[in-house]
C-alpha cells in the first residue's frame, strides 16, 4: 500500500514539474513576441511612410507645397503634383511665392531617389515679372536616375507663356531622366489668341524613350528619338510633322489626328519597315477632303482604328459621292478593329448628281447600279470590335429622295459577332425594335450598347438585349418606346453596371430606383 502511494505521489510531481516547464516555455515564448511586436511598433514609429508606394499630391495650397519635403525619399514611387496659380492665397501668386513654390517642388523631387513615375501638371516652369525661372522644376528630373514615366500637362498662353514653356522644355530635354521610358506631353493653349508657336523640340538625347504621347501640336521640324516603338501625335499635317516620323524605323504602333487632301502622305506610312498597328482620327477636315484620301484606307494593312466625324456646321454636309467613296474606302479597310462614323447630312447637289447619273447611264443603255448600302458595306469588316455609327438616320432622309445612298438594313450587322461595343446613337427609325432584337440575338460579345434618339418598340427587343450575357452598360435616352415593363426585363443583366434613361412621366426615379433594387448587385446609373 506504501509503495503505491509513493508510486503515485512520483507521478503527481513528474506531472506538475511537466505542467511549470511547459508553462515556462508558453510564457518564454509569450515575451519573445511581445517583443518583437513592440520592435515592430518601434520601427514604425520612427518610420511611418517608408511602406508608402504611392501617392498623388494636389499642390493648391502653401500647406500642400509644405508636404513635399516630409515625403518617403526611398519608398515612394509615384507622385503626382498639380501646381496651380492662387497656391497660396485666394488671390494671384506674387513673383516671390511663385519662385519659393518652384524652389520647393524642385527640392522635393531631387529627394526622391526611388521615383518611378511623375505626373506634373500646370506651370512646372514658374516666371519672375514675366521671365522664365531658373529653378524650372524640369531642369532637376535629369537627376531622377530610377524616373522611367512622365507625364507633362503645361501652360503656354500669350508670348511670356511660351517662351516659359518652351525654356523649361528645353532644358529637360538638355539633360533627360536617364531610364525614361515613357513621355507624356501636352501643351495647353487658347485657340482664339494670336500666339508665336513653339520652337521646334530636339528629343535625340532621350535614348531610352520608347514610348511618346503628344497631345498637342507639335512643333514643326522636332526632332524624334530613332528608337521609338509607340507614337501619338494630336496632329500631324502634312510637311515637316509627317516627316519627322518616317525616320523612325523601329516604330511598331502609330497614332494620330490628322487632315490629308492626297492618299500619297497617308500611302507613305506603309513604308515603315517595323509598323503593325495604325490608328487615325480624321475629325478636322471636310468630307471633300475625306473623299480624295478614302482609297489610302484599303492601301493600309496596319490601319486598325479609324475615327471620321467631320466637325463644324459646314462640314457635316456632303455630297452622295463624296459619302459613297468614303464608305468605299472604309469597306476595303479589313483589318479595321474600331470604326467610328459620323454620318452627314446628303447636300441638295446630291440629289443633282444622282439624277445625272441615272440620265447618263439610261441614255448609254446601261442599267444603274444599285443605292450604296452603308450597313452591308460595314459588315463586311468581319474583325471589328468596336463600332460607332452616329446619325445613320442622315442617310434615311436622303434616300428618300434618289441620292443613291442608302442606310440599308441595321441587322446586317449581325455579321460583326466579334464587337463588345456598339454605338448607334441618333438612329432614329433605321434602329427600330426588330433590328436590335437581331443584334441582340447574335451579338453575344456586346459589353457596351449605345441606342440613344433611335426608335425602339416592342417588349421583343428588350427580352433579347436581357440576354446578353457580358453586358456592363446601357444607354436608352430619348427612346419613346422605352416603358417601365420593357426595363424591368433588363433585370437579368447580372453584369450590368450602367443604366442611362430619358427621365419622363413613365421613367420616373421610383422606376429607376425599383430597377435597381431588383437587378442585384448593380451600380447606380
């Protein structure tokens, strides 16, 4: 009996002595993490922001420009700073404020050794009683030896803005951020004022450059870095801006804004030896002009986007053959995957011309050729992915009376089911009820749809557009024929996001909110 309880009280202290060492290693481990906890704490203390990554900094305010001194120098790599007139008071900047805010942005940047990418925005190059600073902020990015992304938004009104802009340009472009890769450059000028234009640009020094937006006019005889593989220009014209740009052998991608009277300046684009993709925006310009340069366009195997809405009172009208041989020129451009056309008013020579025709083949004894069909002719641009056609209601009034232009049947489009976006805005009666249910029915890619002024009917459509599976916005404005039972039916778009509607006596805020509340996990319109 004596050796038992011995036995057992053994057992109870090996126990006991198991539970202290145990809660002595549970409580060892306890401290170990409390202090590093309160090491990490510690670290964050006296380091608060070098985990910050990115940052966009408005400067409109002495307390903002007070900022930039106390950002990370080693953590941040990604600033935007927006430097206004006013910064420091609701009234003009004094030439000393203006100077002192310069100095301080200038500072700031030279800090920031791990900076990546740059937004500056405003005047970067301040002026003293109307004379360029010598401490332009753009005179120190030269030392941001990591910078591989700018992006420049300036003002250069009246002569004292140029000669600011085009010092400060010049010196960046003297002495360029070493790495930079990628250049983003827009001028901002008043177009109603008389101004001296901008002294030609010598970008050769920017040797890695590989990338240029220019979202501005640039000036005539620039020079531009030979090793650029992406381009945008805001406008080219013909002469010494085309020019510029045929040197550049290794360029692969081309954008532009342009006006050519003659297909041999767009035809010589095809010489570069490297270009795959080319997109154009041909908006300032007449339709006699568009009609001289439509056959380039099935010349250009690189074009992919194309962009011709004639802007202006007077060059909205065109004549039927002017419209015909732009339409031809568009139907030849099959490696088009974005089209946008603005469709003009038919001039009342059209009617004229059309009858000419008509008399000079019925006397030759030939048979007339058949109206041009403005939709089949895009259908036939198979490897379209976005699609705009504006006003297509233009050419129904036309056709009524012989012009030889015709909008056709909208569901030939149903032949483009590759598009994600398609905008038919101001169709009026040629997009009806039945033509978007055939759309509807065969265009299952459809991401964007833009039926605003046309003329939808019937609950049909309305159940087929419910259909379409990727769907994320919808535009119905000034649609008679939209009620509130047609638009509870659009409730199964379980991807919409946006909903556009007229609001009316039937489409009240009731309805639109009821929709909402219906279609779960929608956004508001």
């Amino acid at each position: 009996m004596a050796m038992q309880q011995t036995a057992a009280n053994c057992c109870m202290c090996s126990e006991r002595a198991a539970a202290i060492a145990a809660g002595a290693a549970n409580s060892a481990r306890r401290t170990k993490l409390q202090q590093q906890q309160q090491q990490q704490q510690q670290q964050q203390q006296q380091q608060p922001v070098l985990g910050l990554r990115c940052a966009k900094l408005a400067c409109n305010a002495a307390w903002a420009i007070g900022l930039l001194p106390v950002l990370p120098a080693h953590g941040l790599t990604r600033l935007e700073v927006i430097v206004r007139e006013g910064s420091r008071s609701a009234h003009a900047v004094t030439a000393a404020a203006a100077a002192s805010d310069a100095a301080a942005v200038a500072a700031a940047l030279l800090r920031l050794s791990s900076l990546q990418q740059l937004v500056l925005k405003g005047n970067p190059a301040r002026d003293t009683d109307g004379e360029p600073c010598a401490d332009s902020c753009l005179a120190v990015l030269g030392q941001l030896r990591q910078l591989t992304q700018l992006k420049l938004v300036m003002d250069a009104i009246g002569m004292a803005g140029v000669a600011r802009t085009s010092s400060a340009l010049q010196q960046l472009l003297a002495q360029p951020p070493p790495r930079l890769q990628e250049l983003h450059l827009q001028v901002l000028r008043l177009r109603d004022i008389s101004e001296e234009p901008l002294p030609p640009l010598d970008m050769s020094r920017l040797q890695q450059l590989q990338q240029l937006y220019v979202l501005s006019k640039l000036p005539e005889l620039s020079v531009l870095p030979p090793q650029l593989r992406r381009l945008q220009l805001a406008e080219c014209e013909l002469g010494q801006q085309l020019a510029a740009v045929m040197p550049l052998q290794q360029l692969t991608a081309l954008s532009f804004r342009g006006c050519f009277e003659e297909q041999q300046p767009l035809l010589r684009l095809a010489q570069l030896p490297a270009l795959q993709e080319l997109r154009l925006s041909m908006s300032r310009m007449g339709w006699k002009a568009a009609a001289a340069s439509a056959a380039a366009k099935g010349q250009l195997p690189q074009l992919c986007e194309l962009r011709l809405q004639c802007d202006g009172s007077i060059a909205q009208w065109a004549s039927a053959q002017q419209l015909a041989a732009v339409v031809a020129g568009l139907a030849a451009a099959t490696a088009l995957t974005k089209l946008a056309l603005r469709v003009p008013h038919l001039s009342l020579c059209s009617f004229a011309w059309a009858a000419q025709q008509r008399a000079a083949l019925s006397t030759e004894g030939a048979q007339p050729p058949g109206p041009l069909d403005l939709c089949a002719s895009i259908a036939g641009l198979t490897r379209l992915k976005h699609l705009e056609v504006i006003y297509l209601k233009n050419a129904k009034a036309g056709a009524g009376l012989a012009t030889g232009v015709v909008p056709g049947d909208v569901a030939a489009l149903t032949a483009l089911t590759g598009l994600t976006q398609l905008s038919l805005p101001c169709g009026g009666a040629c997009v009806n009820g039945h033509a978007v249910e055939a759309l509807a029915r065969c265009l299952k890619q459809l991401r964007h749809l833009n039926l605003d002024m046309c003329e939808l009917g019937g609950l049909e459509c309305f159940a087929a557009i419910a259909q379409l599976p990727h769907l994320l916005e919808l535009s119905l404005r000034e649609n008679p024929g939209v009620t509130r039972r047609g638009v509870m039916m659009l409730t199964r778009l379980s991807c919409l996001q946006y909903l556009h509607l007229e609001r009316n006596d039937e489409m009240t805020a009731s309805v639109v909110d009821e929709f909402w509340s219906a279609q779960r996990g929608g956004w508001h319109h």
